[in-house]
C-alpha cells in the first residue's frame, strides 16, 4: 500500500524556447506550476533531463552542471543568463526536498 501525498490537477502555461550560443544549442520547456513552492519544472529537449528551478538557483553554476551534464563552466554561464530572464524568484520558501 502507499500513502498519497498529494493528486492536483492544473492548467498550467508551458513555454517553449531554444537558443544557440557559440559553443552549444539548447531547447527547454518550462513549466509554469502553482506546485512545488512555485518553481517552474525545467526541461533539457535534448536529454530528457529535468528540475525544478528559480532564478536563484540558475545562479548556482555547478547546480546547473550537476542537473543538465553540462561540462564546462561557460556553457553553464549561458545558460544562468536565459534561465535567469525566464525563471520566477522564489525567496523566503522552505527546503521541499
């Protein structure tokens, strides 16, 4: 048996956008959610790799390795800029996970 934690329903907006920098391409989706504190959910087109991210966190360039294999700290950097511009910030919220 388990125990459920929760069974939302939401209409939420989901935006699209891809980008090429020098060194890379890149194509997200982000989604726009009430859910986990108000972080969007912020998917890699290419590798099918997610998280859940606010602008503060697109700050943290290892983070930004760490959850998207990106392997250089400038391809990071590139994509701390877009992310910051698209992501909501989320300050004075509680640790979820």
């Amino acid at each position: 048996m388990f125990e459920r934690l929760y069974d939302e329903t939401e209409t939420t907006k989901v935006r699209f956008a891809g980008f090429a920098s020098e060194t890379s391409r890149y194509d997200f989706g982000i989604v726009y959610t009430h859910q986990f504190f108000g972080k969007p959910l912020v998917i890699c087109m290419q590798t099918g790799r997610s998280s859940l991210l606010c602008a503060e966190d697109a700050e943290n360039l290892e983070i930004l390795k760490n959850k998207f294999s990106i392997s250089t700290l400038t391809e990071a950097e590139e994509l701390s800029v877009f992310l910051k511009e698209h992501l909501p910030s989320v300050t004075n919220s509680l640790e979820q996970y």
